[in-house]
C-alpha cells in the first residue's frame, strides 16, 4: 500500500490476521471447534468490507469472495454430518475448502502489503 490504511483498512487486517491464527490452531490441532472462531471472523471481515467505499479492500474483493464462500460451504458441510462425525468424503471437502481460504488469506496479505 502506497498510502496511509484507513481505519477500516486496518481494521480488517487485523480481523484477516484474526482469521490466520483460527485456521493455524485448526490446522494444527484438527479440532473444529475452532470453525466457530474462523466463521466470527469470517463475518466481521464481510461487515467491515461491505461497509466501506475503501478502494483498497474493494481491490481485494474477489479474494475475500473466495473467503466469504468457502466458508459458507464449510458451515454447509458440518450440516450435513451425523451427529457431528465427519466421515472421509466430509473431510476432503473441508480440507479443499480451508485450503482455499488459507490462499487467499496469503493473497489479501500480499495485497495489502503484509507480507
């Protein structure tokens, strides 16, 4: 970023850095316990994206898309388990899904000059 961040700039970085760690607890731990922290964090980023006119985290809309939908579809996928157990098929695509966030989690940050 060539210019000073704006509040709401650095406030969703701070949200994106929020969902970084969540998904480094999940990946580390494999408990999904953590989903609840991702998803919080997963709509603040959408709150805070949709209510500014901020050109930058309009710049990175289609990642945060990425975000946005991957994580709808993981809270889809633990719908739809039996009494909470995840079988194989449930686990590739919660995989796929936390694999596609965690990229564009990269790409945000790489946008937005943090990394």
């Amino acid at each position: 970023m060539d210019r000073e961040a704006s509040v709401e700039v650095i406030e969703f970085c701070a949200v994106l850095a929020r969902l970084n760690a969540a998904m480094a607890k999940l990946f580390d731990s494999g408990d999904i316990s953590h989903i609840g922290e991702i998803n919080a964090a997963v709509k603040e980023m959408h709150r805070i994206q949709h209510a500014s006119g901020d050109a930058v985290l309009q710049a990175v809309s289609e990642e945060c898309k990425i975000i946005y939908v991957n994580s709808d579809l993981i809270v889809e996928v633990l719908r739809t388990t039996e009494d909470g157990v995840i079988d194989a098929g449930a686990q590739k695509a919660l995989n796929k899904f936390l694999h596609n966030m965690d990229e564009a989690v990269v790409n945000i940050a790489g946008a937005l000059g943090l990394v």
